[in-house]
C-alpha cells in the first residue's frame, strides 16, 4: 500500500469530561483511503494505518468524521509530548494504511 505524506493543524475536541487531539486527513485522500480500504475496516469504519510524526512512528486507526467528509488521526498525549506539539500546531505526517495487498490479476 502507499504511503502519503501531508500537511495538517491539530485541533483540539473538547467535551465536558475530556478533550482529544486530532488531526483531519485531507478530503481527497480520505476518499482514496475509504475506497481502497472496502471491505476492510474495523468498528466505525476504522482503518488501521502507520504513522510517521518527526522522529515518531507508530500504529493506530484512523476514523471516519461524522461531521465531514474525511477521517481524523487521534494523537495520544505521549506522542505530543515527545514531538513537543499541540493543538493549533501544524505539521507534517506520513500516513500508510494497512491494508491487504490488490492482486492486479482480478481488476
């Protein structure tokens, strides 16, 4: 599957009992990755993906937004820390969802 690298501000959800960190993946790409992942997602419509963040990589699921039409990257309190970023912040990120691989033979 391909990697695909973008540009993003973190904002920040607040409700009354907590507030999380997110990050939008771009509408087109969004469209992309919900197309290719099919048939392949997790509760809500997750998709599970690689993220490169600085000098962070980890693995976690990205989700579709019931609001608009893209998914949304959680960022857990470790990784801000350690990249030293916020809400309001913008950053580069590489995304790569992990998906099955598309036997071309069948398209």
């Amino acid at each position: 599957m391909s990697s695909y690298t973008f540009t993003a501000r973190i904002w920040l959800y607040e409700s009354t009992k907590a507030a999380w960190h997110f990050i939008s993946v771009p509408e087109e790409l969004s469209a992309t990755i919900a197309k290719r992942a099919k048939g392949h997602t997790g509760g809500w419509g997750s998709v599970k993906v690689e993220v490169e963040l600085g000098t962070s990589v980890w693995e976690t699921s990205i989700f579709p937004s019931s609001k608009d039409k893209h998914f949304i990257l959680p960022l857990k309190g470790d990784i801000r820390r350690k990249e030293h970023i916020g809400a309001g912040d913008t950053v580069e990120l590489t995304l790569t969802p992990k998906l099955p691989a598309v036997d071309m033979a069948y398209i």
